[in-house]
C-alpha cells in the first residue's frame, strides 16, 4: 500500500530529475574558468565545448568582469549582440546569465573574491547521456527527529574541494539525530529561507552511493526540533559534471552506520 509519504517522495524524485535534466541544469555545465589562471583573458578550447572556444576577452576588473567583445564572436548580452565593452556583475544563476554564444549561456560568478566563467551547453554529453537518478526505495525508517544546536556565532572553516581547491564553508551549528538509539551529529549551515544544508558521507559512500551527498532540511522549530530526512538526501552538483566545485565533507561529517536512503548515483 502507497501511503501519502510515498506518494509525496515520488513526486519530489520526479521533479528533481526534470530540473537535473533541464537545458541549463546541472547536467549542462562543461567548464568553469577562473580568471585568475586565463593568462591572457582568453577562455581555451577544452572538452566539452563541442569544438567551439568561448568568444570574448575576459577580464578582472575588481569589482566586476570586463567583457570585451567584437562583432565577430557572436556574443549576445542581454540578448542583444555584443560589441565593445561590457562590465558584469556576478549572475543569480543561469536564468539570469545575461551573456550567451548561440545556445550555450555563458554564467559569471564570485567565490572569495576570485571571478570565473561557467559554460552550460544544453547540448552537453552528459545531458544527452542521462538516463536518471538512481535511488534508495523511500523508507519510514529514514525520516527521523531531529535536533538543531545553533553555535554561538557561525564558524567558517577551510575544506577541500572536488575540484582540488581549499575553500571556506561557512557553518552555523549541529544537527544531532539518533539512529538505531546511538546519537549522531551533522554540521551543518544555515541557508536564506532557515533551513539546512549538509554535507556528509555514511558507510554507503562510494560503494552503493556516491562518494558523498547533500541533505537539507526544513527551518527548525523554535525548540530545535526539525525533521531529519535522509529519503530526500540529493547528489551534489559535481555527481553531474565535473566542472562544479563541491565543498567535501567537513570534519565530523562522515557516519560510520549506512545510510541506504535518498538518492545514490547518476544513471
């Protein structure tokens, strides 16, 4: 028998392969460039990229990129072509990437400080290759109470990457559950809306899972309390291209037990 938490699990796990499958989802990102190592402000050819380097000179300009474009590159900016100069503010996402080249949007972003460049092609090989999400059947079992203990004032601590860079990740407290009457912890941040987000690893990583994976969670309720759901923990953005730069877990963050819940690997 189906019951509603079931029927709500399928219909979340239906959504999140249309959006990982979606032209400019995750599935569609072939490179992110960072400035600081394009030695003359030109983004290389590199697999992926269907043949076709990006167009454009690319620049730090301290608080924004520098973006100086001809004619001939068949940029477009704002959807209008581009020629000259334009100056970039970091984008909200790829529904707000103003520069494109044909059918691929051409992303900019900031992390500490550093500008990049990110390239989502719908035409990608992964995207076109992509089957599905493999996942863990939903189960009861795996939804479990939960307690958030906020710190006192949030933490930032260097991790590694999956693109072998250290970065900062901000952390906003613990997340303590019990699983089979032992009590577990998670470190986790605390996003814009107040829920959280985790990184962790359990005995199921890269084995019958990826290496690790993403959990959040809704906000808290004024005591702590909120609802740990492990059917909904996700594959981090660099299960589905390489070219994502996935903070791995932090210290504390790997569970000895299995957690055979949630999604597992890209299919």
């Amino acid at each position: 028998m189906t019951t509603d938490a079931q029927q709500q699990w399928k219909a979340w796990h239906e959504e999140r392969t249309g959006t990982v499958a979606a032209p400019y989802g995750p599935l569609s990102l072939t490179g992110t460039f960072w400035l600081s190592d394009l030695a003359d402000g030109r983004i290389p050819a590199f697999p992926g990229d269907r043949g076709e380097a990006v167009p454009g000179h690319w620049a730090d300009a301290g608080e924004a990129v520098l973006l100086t474009a001809a004619a001939a590159d068949g940029l477009t900016v704002d959807g209008r072509p581009a020629e000259g100069e334009y100056r970039l503010a970091a984008d909200g996402g790829t529904a707000t990437a103003r520069v494109a080249h044909g059918t691929r949007k051409l992303l900019v972003m900031r992390r500490e400080g550093l500008w990049a460049v990110r390239v989502y092609d719908p035409e990608s090989a992964a995207r076109r290759e992509f089957t599905g999400i493999g996942v863990f059947g939903h189960d009861p079992r795996w939804s479990l109470p939960g307690r958030y203990r906020p710190y006192e004032q949030d933490r930032r601590i260097t991790v590694g990457n999956a693109d072998g860079r250290e970065r900062g990740l901000g952390l906003s407290g613990e997340l303590a559950f019990d699983i089979d009457g032992e009590e577990h912890i998670l470190r986790v941040a605390a996003e814009g809306d107040g829920g959280l987000w985790a990184v962790f690893a359990d005995g199921t990583s890269g084995r019958t899972s990826y290496r690790f994976r993403f959990l959040y969670t809704p906000p808290p309720a004024p005591d702590g309390r909120v609802t740990v759901d492990f059917n909904r923990a996700v594959l981090p953005p660099c299960a589905f291209a390489d070219a994502f730069i996935c903070p791995f877990p932090p210290p504390g963050n790997t569970l000895a037990a299995e957690v055979p819940a949630g999604e597992r690997t890209v299919l």
